[in-house]
C-alpha cells in the first residue's frame, strides 16, 4: 500500500452512507466525514451514518482511519440543527452522539485520527474517542491550555455530577427576579439545554456572563467610563423567563454563590432574590438600567464598578489576582 490510489471506494450498505466517504485498502478502513462546506460539522445525519458505518466495518478491516474531507477535520456539532428540535429531541440528539463516541472509544480495532483544520468543539471530543491522533501543521484545537486534568469524553458529566468543577462562567440569555435563567427556549422555539443544567446543579459557584440587552447594542469605553452608543432591542432581565434552564430559588436554598455580570451592571443572587450590588462608571442606574429590567431587583450596597476596567486597553488581570 503505497498511495491513496490503493483504495477502493466501499460497496454495498457503507456505499450508500452519502454523508460520509469511505475506502478500503487491505486490512485498512478510511472513513472520512463528508461535509466540507459545512467543516464537518456533525448533524443527526451525518452522526446516525458515522454510528451505522462503525457498526458495519468489514470483517476485514484490522485498522480504521478516521479524517475529514477538504480543509477541517470537525468543527463540532452542527447548531443549526439543534435549534430545530425540541427540548426532548435535543437531549436524545445529545444521547446519541454519546453512543458514537462510545462506539469509536471502544471499536474492536485500533482508530487512528488523522487531524487538519479545525479539531473544535465536538471535532476535538471525536478526536479524543479514538485511540491514536495524528495532526498536521494546520490542525488547530478548542483545547485549554496547562490543564490540570484531561478527562474521558464518557466520563466528562459523571465529573460534573459529582461536584468536580469549583466555578463555572456560563452565558446569559434571560433572568428573572429569582435568579432564574433561561438558555433552552425562544420566542417559543426550545433549542435544547445540552450539558447546562448538569454544569449549574453542581458547581458552588456559578458566574452568568452577557451583555445586559441583546440584538444591535453598541458601546464604547474609554476614560474610565461606558458609553452606551446605542441599546439593544431585547431585554435579557425579564419579569419571568420563557423557561427555567437554572433555578435560581433552588440554588439560593442550597446556598450556591451566584453572580450575574454584564458591562453595565452586577447582580448577586440572594435568598430573597436578585441584588443589583454594581454599576459601570458612566451609567445613568435609572436610565441605563432600571429601565431596562422587567423587574425592580433589590438594590444593596451599591458602588461603582473599577473605573480602570474601562479603558480601550486593559491589562490589569494579573494585578487584579493578585490583590484579591
């Protein structure tokens, strides 16, 4: 076996998997994700035939070799998918590809990833399934750097469950009086909650990062103070949140720290519900925001936010660490 020319295109059931494209050469699988508009972003589609297709190897085959075609291996999972499903489909889409990378991390041969382009998101959970990974110099990985641990994709949420993780930072997308927040549904439309309510149920301290409105805002910063160049159109701070992805009561009563930070604004969860504690140099409160919440929040203590974060050039992290 001395060159690509040396595979055969598949036949039979693996010949039909239109989403994937797969060659044989001796002993050897190739199985190449079929997307390339897409970087291979993976859909129910493309992750029920990648299943089926590691489900039917030849009896032949001793090695597979998994890739990508055109410029990426796999960016993840295909969100425009997701979002058409509803809370219940999303959780068995979710299951699913947890059956895939089981079927590659325990395949009855070795699997080897030959890595290019983008190895991100759900890319770099496949590319940790099989059991040997070789990347060029164009491979590029959503991956933390100096990590503390390295854990098994299929045992990542038994990690979350059991409190592993001491702080988590999450997005925002709506809140409530109580401190609920809501990143699953939309203007009717249920875009699945994923790994979410497993992260808040089981990490004491949870920070809810965004914006304070959404769809077209603009700011600036500069001398130490927010400017508001133009509001966005939604509120993020709502009267009741179209659905309860984190309870806030819940968490209140199991005395989880709670914060909710935007540029203009901080909140703090409390047992008699969300506290705003600060405010951004520059800010008008009953203007900028008050009036901008579906709800009065408890207002305690209230200062200013650091007047030095407010600068088009920062850099004060390390300091920051240091003196808290």
């Amino acid at each position: 076996m001395n060159a690509a020319t040396d595979f055969l295109p598949a036949s039979g059931l693996l010949a039909q998997l239109d989403l994937l494209l797969i060659e044989h050469a001796g002993a050897v699988t190739h199985l190449r994700l079929n997307r390339p508009a897409k970087r291979n972003a993976i859909n129910e589609a493309l992750m029920r035939q990648l299943h089926t297709a590691l489900l039917n190897l030849p009896a032949s085959t001793r090695a597979l070799v998994v890739s990508g075609e055109g410029a990426h291996f796999c960016a993840g999972l295909d969100l425009s998918d997701l979002s058409e499903r509803s809370v219940a489909e999303g959780v068995l889409h979710s299951r699913g590809w947890h059956v895939v990378m089981d079927a590659l991390q325990f395949c009855s041969v070795p699997v080897v990833a030959a890595l290019h382009g983008a190895v991100v998101g759900g890319g770099l959970e496949l590319a940790a399934a099989v059991h040997i990974r070789v990347a060029d110099e164009t491979a590029y990985f959503g991956l933390a750097y100096n990590p503390e641990s390295i854990i098994e994709q299929s045992s990542q949420f038994d990690f979350y469950d059991g409190g592993g993780l001491d702080c988590s930072f999450l997005g925002l997308a709506q809140t409530d009086r109580h401190g609920n927040v809501n990143v699953s549904k939309f203007n009717g439309r249920p875009v699945g909650c994923g790994g979410f309510i497993n992260i808040t149920a089981s990490t004491p301290r949870l920070v809810f990062c965004g914006t304070f409105t959404a769809g077209g805002l603009e700011l600036a910063v500069g001398d130490g103070r927010l400017t508001i160049i133009k509001e966005g159109r939604s509120r993020k701070f709502v009267e009741q949140v179209e659905q309860i992805t984190f309870n806030g009561s819940d968490a209140a009563k199991r005395q989880q720290q709670v914060s909710f930070i935007t540029e203009r604004a901080v909140f703090v969860l409390q047992p008699d519900g969300l506290a705003l504690t600060e405010i951004a140099p520059g800010v008008d409160l009953e203007r900028d925001v008050l009036a901008h919440m579906g709800f009065r929040p408890l207002i305690r203590d209230l200062k200013l936010m650091d007047a030095a974060l407010f600068q088009p050039h920062w850099g004060g992290l390390a300091a920051a660490l240091t003196a808290a």
